[in-house]
C-alpha cells in the first residue's frame, strides 16, 4: 500500500514539473507570474477537491432522499476550515515573476527536460526535474535579464519615473497618483506588466511622492493592491 501511495506521488511530481516546465516560456512571454507554491500546492489541493466533491455529493443525495446528513454536513466544515487556515494570507508574496528576455533559459531548461522524460529511468527523473526547474528559476532571476536600469511612464502630462538598482526597484512619482481617474486601469495594465516585462518582479523598495493631492492617499492604496510596496516616502 505505501508503496503504490509514494509511487503516486513520484508520479504526481514528475507530471507538475514537467507541465511547469512547458508552461514557463509561455508565461515569461507573456509577462505572467508563475506561484512557488503551485507544485506543493496541486499535490495538497487535488485530494482535498475530491474530498469536497465526495461529501458534497452525498449531502446532495441524501437531502433528495430525506436521511440524516448532518454529520457529512459537519465533516464538509472541518474540512473547508482547514483549506481555508492551509491557505496564504497574501499570495502575491508566493509568484515568482521574470523579465521577459530570461526565456530562452525557460525554453532550453524544457528542451533539457523532454530529453530527461524521454530517454532516463523514471526514477531518476523526478530529482533531475526538480533540479533544472529550480536552477532555471534561479537563473532567470539573475540581474543580467534586466537590460535598462530605468524606465519612464507616462499619463497624460505626468510621468513615473523608474530605477532599478541592485536588484531593487526604486520609482519616483511626478503627478500621476495626484490624478483623479483612469488610475486603476493604468495601474494594472500599464505599470504592472512593465514592471514584470522590464525587471521580473512587482516589489518595489521605495516609492517617493511628489506633489500630493486629496486623490494620492486613493491612489495609494489601489497602487498597493498591485504592488509589494516596502516603503513610501514624501519628497
């Protein structure tokens, strides 16, 4: 019996690395993140899913049948109760982000991995797909991705202005969280994906204010809604 579980979960492994490995390029590309916990996560998530399914079925039929089903009702509780305290209070601090030059190391880590899937014994393979999605990971995060240490955006006459400087993101605002509509969006589809696109990663060390109006403390907080910000100052 314990031999057919750690087989299922050698199994289980090797399949979740091996689809983060074919999906990476594509995510690095697009500019999307990819969670450190995902792996881990699927492994804990699936059993419990069926679980959840399970008991929510049989409630499903016994209420159709009128028989007692308070206990499943009980258990069903329990058991989302205990999803709900495994789960992160603040996923974002959990992805992983790259610059989009750093694919081509995604691309060769799954052209690695295909021939590990291939042609070596199973046995082997979950270590080594373990090992090329972890120094892949690390070797995209290297600074030498980040091609331009600063960036200006711009909304309407205002500007961002953005520093990347040993391997922390510094930005400077000149008037565009003073601006009383449009933020949110451009927050999210402009800053956002620049950031990930240029630097690999949303967390930004400082962020200095400039001039300050009654829409900046607004602002603010939907600015931190996307954004891990370590420490705001006020020019």
């Amino acid at each position: 019996m314990f031999k057919n579980i750690s087989h299922y979960l050698l199994s289980a492994i090797r399949i979740q690395f091996f689809i983060t490995l074919v999906s990476l390029p594509v995510l690095v590309l697009w500019s999307l993140p990819v969670s450190s916990l995902s792996i881990i996560g699927n492994l804990i998530f699936t059993p419990i899913l069926a679980l959840f399914l399970l008991l929510s079925s049989l409630i499903f039929f016994l209420e159709i049948a009128h028989l007692p089903n308070t206990w499943i009702i009980y258990f069903l509780e329990k058991l989302t109760n205990i999803w709900l305290n495994m789960s992160p209070s603040n996923p974002k601090q959990y992805l992983l982000f790259f610059p989009k030059n750093s694919w081509i190391i995604f691309l060769i880590a799954l052209i690695i991995a295909m021939y590990v899937i291939t042609y070596l014994p199973k046995k082997r393979q979950v270590l080594l797909l373990g090992l090329i999605l972890i120094s892949s990971c690390a070797l995209a995060k290297l600074p030498v991705w980040v091609k331009n240490d600063s960036l200006t955006l711009l909304k309407r006459k205002n500007h961002l202005e953005i520093k990347y400087h040993t391997g922390q993101l510094i930005i400077y605002d000149h008037g565009i969280l003073n601006q009383s509509s449009g933020i949110e969006n451009w927050l999210n589809y402009t800053l956002a994906p620049a950031l990930i696109k240029n630097f690999g990663t949303l967390s930004v060390h400082q962020l200095h204010l400039g001039k300050t109006s009654k829409y900046t403390c607004h602002n603010l907080e939907l600015l931190q809604q996307s954004l891990i910000i370590e420490h705001v100052y006020q020019n």
